[in-house]
C-alpha cells in the first residue's frame, strides 16, 4: 500500500528536534543547512500542506531549497509556501535546456513560479554526457551565455550544475569556475562503483562547493521489490533502516560536502532531519562496515571500474 501521510504531518513528527547545523557553501561566505529541501517534496502536494512543511522546516533550521523546472507542479507550489520567508532562504533553481532561447524562456518562468526576481544558485541540470551536455552548453547560443549575462545583472548570485556522470562533472569544471556542484555521494556508489573520488576531488581543487544527491539510496531496485510501491518518488532502493541511515548520512556528510538535498520522498526527508543534528563523525571501523554492506548492493552509478 502506498504511504498516504502528508508531507505536514511526516515533518511535525519531528518538530522540536535539535535545529540543523550549517555549513559553508565554498568561497561564497554563505551558510547553508546539511540537509536541503528538495523540491520534489512539493510535487503534487496541496498548497496547505507544502505551506505547512515548509514553515516546520524553516523552524528547525532549514535554510536551503532546492527546486528545478522539470519537477512537476513543484515551483507552483513552492512559491507561494517560500514568498513570506525568501530573505530568509536560500532558493536554488535548475534547467535542462542547453540552448540559451529555451533556457532564458524557462529561467524566467521559474522566477515567476517561484515568486523570486533572483536566484541564490542556478544550475545547469543533469548533466549526463560531455558532447550532448556539457559542449552544447558552452557553445555559442548555449545556456551558459545566458546565465553568464544573467549573473552579470543580478538576477543569478552563483552558478552551479547537477551531473550523473564523472566525465560530465569533470568537463564543466574544466570549463569554468562554478561555486558548486551538486553530485552523487552515496556509500554504495563510493565503495562498490568506485564513483566519485575523481569529481570529489576536482571540486575541492577548484574551491567549489560540494553539495549531495542520493545519501539515503542503496542500491538499484531488486527486481519485482513490494516496497517500491512505498517510495513512489525514488527510482533507486532507499535506505530505510535506521542504524544503516546513520551510517549512510554519516558517510556522506563526511566528506568534504556542504549538504545533503533530501529524498523526495518525505519519510525520508524526515529520516535525515532526525539522524543530521546528532551525527558524530564517520568512525574508520564505520567506513570498513559500509564498504563491506556494498560489496553485495548494485551503485546506481558507477564507473567503468566496477
């Protein structure tokens, strides 16, 4: 059966826990809560409940939202739930589009969704494969014109993109100095699909933030699982336990990242903002432990190595 609590309702439950800490964002002088909202959280929700979950979130130390035109309804309903509170938070944005016409007319759609007149950080999305991805958005009447132009006026603070792919991610830091980079840092990806040691390291080589995606996955969904049906969000096996969380968090968050963006799923969002404030640093014998629990999980990215 398909979960049915409300997002509201999922972050109550942990209200009046430990506020979040923070951490800077690279060279850029802001600080930014370890676990982020996800957008995602806010797709076909109601108004009233991703009003409500988002205030909580707010009240227990929530300072970063991250969000993305290809995310459903989410920018409508996010804009209304942030508009009272925007100088309050830190409103990431992100486009697909790798030509500047579709990106401008999408830019400035989110603005208006989103009920913003600027964005804190703009991404270049899903960066995937160097020629189809990176080079079209470089080129000339690529993305990248725009949003050079569109920083230049004050409508972008920072820049960033989101990869799937180390060769992606380390194509576009070799083509500009971008603040951050939002990528898969997950144990499962790490140890067993020796996947992101290389971008992990680029990043901090150039001082760009590192910001996380997928702490909370496992692996690739078993065939035929029931429980995919209990994560309706989530393309990948999430990590449920709670011991093992712990871990996965702790994996993640010691590595040189600034935060975490939640699951999309809101039970697992709820997870994290339990497990972050009270997280130790990650033990060797912890790594050891998680190093060995992935030799038998399938990364949902890998490299060639595997």
């Amino acid at each position: 059966m398909v979960e049915t609590s409300i997002l509201a309702a999922a972050l109550e439950a942990v209200e009046g826990s430990p506020l979040l800490p923070k951490r800077p964002l690279g060279k850029t002088g802001i600080e930014l809560s370890v676990i982020g909202f996800s957008g995602l959280l806010a797709r076909g929700r109601t108004h009233e409940e991703v009003d409500q979950a988002v205030g909580i979130s707010l009240d227990m130390g929530v300072n970063f939202f991250d969000t993305a035109a290809s995310y459903g309804n989410a920018e409508e309903k996010l804009g209304p739930a942030l508009e009272p509170y925007r100088k309050k938070c830190f409103l990431a944005c992100k486009t697909t589009e790798r030509g500047r016409e579709g990106a401008e007319r999408e830019f400035h759609q989110s603005l208006q969704r989103l009920r913003t007149d600027f964005f804190d950080l703009y991404q270049l999305h899903a960066l995937t494969e160097v020629e189809k991805d990176v080079e079209a958005a470089f080129a000339k009447g690529g993305v990248m014109e725009f949003a050079l132009e569109a920083r230049k006026a004050g409508q972008i603070r920072h820049l960033g993109f989101s990869a799937h792919s180390e060769e992606a991610a380390l194509a576009a830091l070799e083509r500009y100095e971008f603040d951050s980079v939002l990528f898969p840092i997950n144990f499962t990806c790490y140890f067993k699909g020796h996947f992101g040691h290389r971008v992990i390291a680029k990043a901090q080589e150039q001082g760009a933030a590192l910001l996380a995606l997928k702490a909370l996955a496992r692996q690739r969904w078993p065939e035929n699982d029931p429980q995919r049906q209990k994560y309706p969000k989530c393309w990948y096996q999430p990590v449920t336990d709670v011991e093992e969380a712990r871990r996965a968090l702790k994996f993640t968050l010691g590595q040189p990242v600034t935060a975490a963006v939640s699951p999309g799923e809101e039970s697992l969002f709820r997870l994290a903002l339990e497990l972050a404030p009270g997280l130790e640093p990650i033990t060797p014998e912890e790594q050891e432990g998680l190093a060995r629990l992935a030799e038998d999980l399938r990364p949902i990215f890998h490299t060639d190595q595997e």
